[in-house]
C-alpha cells in the first residue's frame, strides 16, 4: 500500500470510530466529542477486534509520557493521606477495576458509585458515568480532589510530587519543564492509560474466520444480543457501548444520573452505556454495584429495565421481545466470550 494512502486511513479509522460510538438510540444526546487524529510516537500495540486508539493533538503518545503516567498512577503520593493512588480503585488484578459495590476513599468514606474499569476507556467519548468529563485527561483530576476520594487539591498535590527529583527530571524530559502541572499530570495518566486495551477475545477470533473460537452456546447468545435482544443498539460493537445516556431504573432513580451535570429533568436516572469488554471479570455491575453477578445483570436488562416514569423508551422495546430464561442463559454465556487480553501492569518502582 502506497505510504500516503496509509496515512489518509490512519487519520480517518479515529474518525468513523466517533461516528459508530456516538450512533445510538434517538432519545439520548449525542457525544458532543469528535476523536483527534491518533499520535504517530509509542501508540499501543492494539489488539484484534479494537480500532486505532483515538489521541488528542495536544497531548501525543511517547514512552517516556507513558512511564511517567504509570509512575502517577500507582503513586498513593497523590492522595491527600498518601494512601491511596488511582490503582486502589482500578486494580490491573482485578479487570483495572475492583470488586467493590462502591470505593472506600479517604478515613474510610464510600461514594455512591461503582468504579468503573479503566480497559478501553480510550474509546469512550466521555468519562465517569455520568459524563461530567470530556476526556481521561479531565477525568484524571477528578478522583484527586474529591474529599471522599483521594481527598486532595491540586496545589497540595503538585507540592508533594515537586519535591521528588526523580518527577522533575521526568517532567522535564517529558514537558520540557521541572515544574510539575496539573495539567501535565492529567496528561501522564490519561497517556498511560490509553495502553489499557482488551481485545483479541473469543468473540474477535470468530468474527475475524476462526468458527470454533464461540461455543453453540456462545453463538445462540451472539444472535440474541445482536438482533432479537437489541442489545447492541446501546451495547454497540467495537467497544460495545455507544457512549449515550439511558435510564433502566437502576436503584430506583436514588442518584440523579446524568441530570446531575445538565440539569435536565429528561435526564434523570440516565446513566452512560457500559463498554462490555471484560464484563465478566468487571464485577459488581450498574453504577451502584447492585448486582454482585453478571446473570444479577443481565436479567432486568433483558426484562426492559424496572419500570419509572423515566424509563429510556429502548429498553421498553427490549421488554416487547420477551427474551426467555434460556434466551438470558445464552446472554450471559455469550458475554464471557468478550474476555480476551489485557494488560495485566506490575506497579513500577517509584521514585523516592
């Protein structure tokens, strides 16, 4: 292949990626984000089944960003009490999430939300469930200053980091400057974590030839969630999640959801669509960690959700195909097959 012509497709994969991420059911707002055109320095090896790794201009892939983002993100110096670093929450042990309803935080405080696994988030158009950030950058900071979190402030935390040579070189060789940023930090992590990519599952092999990669089993449940269950309107294939908002009466519309960023009654209850990547390895499952096992999961979802006056008109029609015990079986059987590798990251050394 003439070399500009695997330039123009390197530049537009990103692009159709968005376009599939951001198509989904009409009544939910589009992702207001356009993927940038991926980096040309140290992009992770991607594995089969995932698209090029979306990456913004402003904040290319090196190798020396991505070691120091690893750095930060086991680093527990980044919490107010030194205790706990991004890893606690999202364990590479642990499917980069961890088996927890809701996360223990700062003197023992829990948060109302499950956390989320970090696999593929690349990918996604927003971050947090609720999408209150636009990109991992953004989310990156988040988790620093919440009091029930990480418990700290930027300055404190900047503070604590610029007195370890060992960051200052690396920030220097990395941004050009000692001085540590937030700005730069966010940038390490979400360069980091990036490389967090599962694919190459069974459900890749089969769709890439390999017939005897799914089980009967396995290929009864793939028909069902891609057409009599409907799944994959929401759960949409590469990533399966298109990255939209929907209610499924989850905990009783207890949390505001979405709503709590746009204010809008429409949104109340809404929740972003989880990517289904590792789902089986990724529990307690909804945002409120309510279902301790992938079949607790996927039976009221199967069902078309629990009945609220909010309730997204998708997982209505869901109810109307009246999937069956065994129907739900195959679901959850089918799922396992979207297991497939991910990095499974050693904490670095860090610098003293």
């Amino acid at each position: 292949m003439e070399p500009n012509r695997r330039l123009i497709i390197a530049a537009i994969l990103p692009v159709i990626l968005g376009l599939i991420l951001a198509h989904g059911c009409k009544e939910s707002e589009k992702p207001a984000i356009t993927p940038a055109k991926p980096a040309t320095a140290a992009m992770p090896t991607v594995p089969l089944g995932l698209p090029l790794v979306p990456v913004p201009v402003d904040n290319p892939m090196t190798a020396e960003k991505i070691e120091l983002g690893k750095m930060l993100y086991f680093d527990k110096r980044l919490s107010k009490n030194n205790d706990i670093a991004c890893a606690t929450c999202h364990d590479p042990t642990l499917a980069w999430t961890e088996h927890e309803a809701t996360s223990k935080g700062m003197h023992g405080q829990r948060g109302d939300r499950n956390s989320p696994t970090v696999i593929n988030a690349a990918y996604m158009p927003v971050q947090f469930w609720d999408g209150r950030a636009a990109s991992l950058e953004e989310q990156a900071l988040g988790p620093i200053q919440n009091p029930i979190e990480m418990g700290n402030t930027m300055d404190a935390c900047l503070d604590t980091l610029s007195k370890i040579p060992e960051y200052q070189k690396r920030f220097k060789a990395v941004f050009g400057s000692e001085k540590l940023t937030d700005k730069g930090v966010a940038q390490a992590i979400a360069a980091f974590e990036r490389t967090v990519l599962s694919g190459n599952s069974p459900y890749d092999k089969f769709k890439a030839g390999q017939q005897n990669a799914l089980t009967e089993a396995q290929k009864r449940g793939m028909d069902i969630f891609m057409d009599k269950g409907q799944c994959s309107t929401c759960h949409s294939p590469p990533t399966f999640s298109n990255g939209n908002y929907y209610n499924a009466g989850v905990g009783g519309n207890k949390d505001p959801g979405r709503k709590k960023v746009t204010k809008r009654d429409a949104d109340a209850g809404k929740f972003r669509v989880p990517a289904l990547r590792e789902v089986a390895n990724t529990h307690p499952y909804f945002h409120d960690g309510s279902a301790a096992k992938l079949e607790d999961a996927v039976k009221p979802m199967a069902s078309g959700g629990i009945d609220n006056p909010n309730l997204s008109s998708m997982l209505k029609s869901v109810r109307d195909a009246k999937l069956t015990d065994q129907d739900i079986k195959d679901l959850v059987v089918f799922l396992g097959a979207l297991s497939g590798e991910f990095p499974k990251t050693e904490p670095p050394a860090l610098p003293q």
